[in-house]
C-alpha cells in the first residue's frame, strides 16, 4: 500500500457512513447518518441533501437515481430534482430499528443491514432486495456491518460489530441467494477489535474499517490481516474504492461517541477521508428494481 491518508471533505460528520463511488457519474457519495444527510463534492463545491430522517446506504440505479436506504425503507432519489419514492418499506413497523450497512450485489440485488437506534442487542437483521423482492435472511444481528461481496461472486460478507465478527456465506450463482449457513470468518474478539464497514477489492482482501482503532485493515481470503492503513481519526466507519482506476480508497469517519478531549486530540474526526493505494478495488454494481 502507497501514500498517506489525505482530507476528501473537512465536513465533520456526526456518523459518517456509506460511501459509494458512482461508476457513470465518477462522483463519490456518503452519509451522516445522525444528520439525515447525503452528502458529496463536486468542481463547484460540496454538496448536500436532507432527507429528515436517518439515511446510511445506497446503490447506484442509473446517470440520475440513487437507491437511498432510511430508516424506514428503500427509496428511489433523484439527484437532479432532489425529489424519492419509496420502492419498498423496510421493518417501518418497528420504530426501535433504522437501516445502517448496505451494498449492491453482483446480481443488481440490494443487501442493507439494519440495527436497532439505541442498539439493542439482536434487533437487527441482513436483508436483501432483488428484483421487487424484499427477504430477511439473517436476522439476530446487533449492528449490522461489513456487507461485501468476493469478486467471483462466490460469497458475501457480513459482520455484527457488537459480537465483533465477520461472517462468509455461500451465494447461489443463478440468482445470489444465499447458500446454506454463514460461516465465522473473522473473529476480531480476541483483539478487542470492531469490524464496521469494509469493501472486497479486485483481488479477495477484505478492507474493514475498525470502529475505535483509527484504521481500515485488510485481511486476506484465509482471513489472515495483510495490512493496516491509519486514518487521522479513531473512529473509521467504512472504505469504498473510488476513482478511475479504482485504486483511490475513500474512507468515512466519525465524531459520535468521542468527548471533548478525544475530539480536541483528534481535530480532523469525522471528516472523510482518500488515500492512494496502489490497489485495485471493484466497481460498485449497479441495482436492478
């Protein structure tokens, strides 16, 4: 890995969450959750929109839609009226849970992870959205995370961060449902480690962002760590890769649950983050509705 982590965006996020490199546009864009915002930067500027509720994930549907994960449903947005639709309601019968990890899969199906606000233990599950239908399939989950995809589409990942573990699972390679039971991949306990967010680059290494440790750190297809990239900031929240070659990891961050002093020792938390890596990552895949 080359170069040092470097400012993408001095906005300093409540709970900065989702980044998404969109492929067509070859424009990034992320959340902060607590604040019910979008958020990107452009030539002229950054740019923002306010959804007045909480948001944490998208995939890309075309040059001009998102599909924006709230805290109550799938959303189709429109970044040129700033306008959404609701495509299908996501555990809104229980005010207690919000959506929070999410990512396109190769099939143009959707997985969002969701938790509970205040995360309550087992109150969340993984779901997944394909082709007009919305199926929980791992529930139990306490803060979902990590929700990524091998290049070969043979298996996704998943990981609770309170439980401090990633899982494996199989995909079915017609459709992308899941194959029999996750397996514990990861297991970040014995370390006293929280996996959030990650990205699978081109060749297999998972790239998790480590909630409290400041880092977003590779482990390889045999689960053993490669690699550990430090961020200006404790807690790093998830990686996307970005830019034409793919090889830029952008990486969002937080201020939520740092006190005075820790904020006042670490000034650029909650900003985002880029890095020039010298890796590759995949190209995010585009959803299907």
């Amino acid at each position: 890995m080359t170069g040092q982590a470097s400012v993408l965006d001095e906005r300093r996020c409540d709970l900065g969450e989702g980044p998404l490199w969109h492929p067509t546009r070859r424009q990034l864009f992320w959340f902060d959750i607590n604040r019910g915002q979008l958020l990107s930067c452009s030539e002229k500027g950054p740019l923002s929109w306010s959804f007045g509720c909480p948001v944490s994930a998208a995939g890309w549907l075309d040059e001009e839609h998102l599909l924006v994960a709230s805290d109550t449903g799938l959303l189709r947005f429109s970044l040129t009226s700033g306008t959404c639709e609701m495509v299908v309601p996501l555990e809104a019968e229980d005010p207690r849970t919000r959506s929070n990890d999410g990512r396109a899969d190769p099939w143009g199906g959707f997985w969002i992870g969701t938790m509970g606000r205040q995360a309550e233990p087992g109150l969340g599950a993984i779901w997944r959205y394909h082709r007009g239908e919305l199926r929980r399939m791992f529930p139990g989950i306490t803060i979902s995370n990590a929700i990524s995809f091998a290049p070969d589409g043979s298996h996704a990942c998943f990981a609770d961060t309170r439980r401090r573990m990633i899982w494996r699972v199989s995909l079915a390679e017609a459709d992308g449902w899941p194959v029999g039971d996750p397996a514990p991949f990861i297991d970040l306990a014995p370390a006293g480690l929280n996996p959030d967010g990650a990205v699978i680059d081109a060749e297999g290494t998972l790239w998790v962002a480590l909630w409290g440790d400041g880092s977003v750190t590779g482990f390889g297809p045999d689960g053993q760590r490669r690699a550990r990239l430090a961020l200006p900031s404790p807690h790093v929240s998830c990686p996307a890769f970005s830019g034409d070659g793919l090889d830029i990891l952008l990486a969002t961050t937080a201020c939520e649950g740092l006190d005075p002093i820790a904020l006042n020792a670490h000034p650029q938390a909650g900003m985002t983050f880029v890095v020039a890596t010298g890796l590759r990552g995949q190209a995010e895949h585009q959803v299907v509705l």
